[in-house]
C-alpha cells in the first residue's frame, strides 16, 4: 500500500471514531432554530449573576413523578425563581442528565445556573427573554451545597438514651462548637443500632451533613419536615468517644462536576 492508501485508511478510521461523538452532540429537533455542538469542560461564567435573579421553568424528562416539584423546591431555596414546572413539553429526547435550554441573551444566566446542576448540557434556543428551562433527566442531581457553617445551623438534641442527662451534656457541647440549640428533651423513639441518628428534611440536607460530621457512627435519617432544624438523637450505642475532634468535624471540599458546553450552530435555510 503506497503513502496515499495509508492516508486514505487513516482518515477514513479517525472519521469512524468522531462520527458517534458528533451524533451525540448535536440535536436533530427539527422545531428548534438552533443545533448545539457539545464538548466537555468545566462551564464557568464569565460574569457575576446571583441566583436571586435568575427565573427558570423546571420540566421532568426522568419518567419518575414530582421530581419538577421536588428540583424546583430545591432550587428555590438556593435563590432561583421559578416560573413554572411539570412535564418537558418539548418533543426531544430525555437527557441523561440534564439540559439548560437558554435565549441567544442568557448564555452566562445558563452559565451560571450550571454551577448548580451536574453534568448538565447547554443547549441554546430561539427565546427572547432572559428565562432559562431546566431538563430534568434520569440521572438528574444538584451540585452539593457546601455545609453551612455552625453559627447558621439550629438543632433540637433528643435523648433515647438510657443515661439521663446525656442530652443537656451533648447539647453543651455543641453550643461550643457553634452550633445554636433550640429544643433539649427526651424520645420515646428506639435507636439500638447507632450511637446518634441525624434526622433532618430536605431543605436541611446541607445542615445536617455538618452535624453529622460532629459524630462517629451516626445514621442520617430524612424525613417530611419543611425547616431546616436538625435532630440530634442519642441513640443506644452511645458513649463519650461518639463526639468527634473538633479537627476531624469539617467537611471535605466539594469540586463542580464538569458541564457539557454548547455552542449554537444555526441550521442552512
């Protein structure tokens, strides 16, 4: 085979290889004004939008209902205003992950907005306002927000324990780590397993990852409520090594996930 052939060869498996790697990248909706092509980076704006002005429809593409709801709620109490939520009303297919769909204006809202969403794609649209949609999809997860620190964390601390006392002794000690103690009392509730239970709702998740960081063998347990006040429950395999050094109880760094960025590639008229 002469240098030509082997030219030839090696083109013709380079294009083999991309071909899938494009397909992927690039919408095919007919409806839409724009395609996007896609790489994968770490998304970062290049200008500075708080969350409080951002205004976002959340639509579900997972196929598990109230997962709108629930993404919206979540993104609400980071700031984000939200327009409205239900299912994609869109005819493209369900992301893997996620999809912010933003205006030719709203590239660095939706920049932004990625910061918050893991492994989101950018998908650039034909709207004129600065809204932006959040596609949800099957593998669909928030970015962590860092534990808040101490001095912003309320928690009631609950004794199940058999030794009376025990909670005066672990909310004192608390108090001097930071933390602000609203309610000390007694549980009739049965922990036989853990030395402290973590019980918080889902606004709280962030708070209670903090406490539990006080402690060793703890259960996190969420249940329905609406604030952000944790419960400390000391449970029955308590004993005066559960509490953690006050060295060891803090949070490891959280990294963004890298964010697939899309550039708008107008379609031939």
């Amino acid at each position: 085979m002469g240098l030509t052939g082997t030219r030839a060869v090696g083109v013709a498996a380079v294009v083999a290889l991309l071909l899938p790697l494009v397909a992927a990248c690039n919408s095919s909706d007919p409806d839409h004004a724009a395609t996007s092509s896609c790489s994968t980076s770490l998304a970062t704006p290049t200008m500075k939008i708080p969350l409080s002005s951002i205004h976002a429809n959340v639509w579900n593409a997972s196929g598990k209902t109230g997962m709108a709801a629930s993404v919206a709620s979540q993104l609400t109490w980071r700031g984000v205003k939200i327009i409205a939520t239900g299912n994609d009303p869109s005819a493209e297919a369900p992301p893997k992950h996620a999809i912010i769909r933003y205006g030719p204006n709203g590239r660095q809202i939706a920049l932004t907005l990625a910061q918050q969403i893991q492994h989101a794609k950018l998908v650039q649209d034909d709207r004129t306002n600065p809204s932006v949609d959040v596609v949800i999809g099957m593998k669909f997860a928030l970015v962590p927000v860092p534990p808040p620190a101490p001095s912003k964390i309320t928690i009631n601390v609950l004794n199940a324990y058999v030794i009376p006392g025990t909670a005066s002794d672990v909310a004192a000690a608390m108090r001097k780590r930071g933390f602000h103690v609203d309610q000390i009392g007694n549980t009739t509730d049965f922990y036989p397993k853990h030395a402290v239970i973590v019980r918080y709702g889902a606004k709280g998740e962030p708070a209670a990852r903090r406490v539990a960081l006080q402690f060793n063998d703890v259960r996190m347990v969420e249940d329905n409520r609406k604030s952000d006040t944790v419960d400390v429950v000391i449970g029955s395999k308590w004993s005066d090594k559960a509490i953690v050094p006050v060295s060891r109880a803090t949070p490891k760094p959280t990294k963004p996930s890298p964010t697939a960025t899309c550039s708008p590639t107008t379609k031939p008229g």
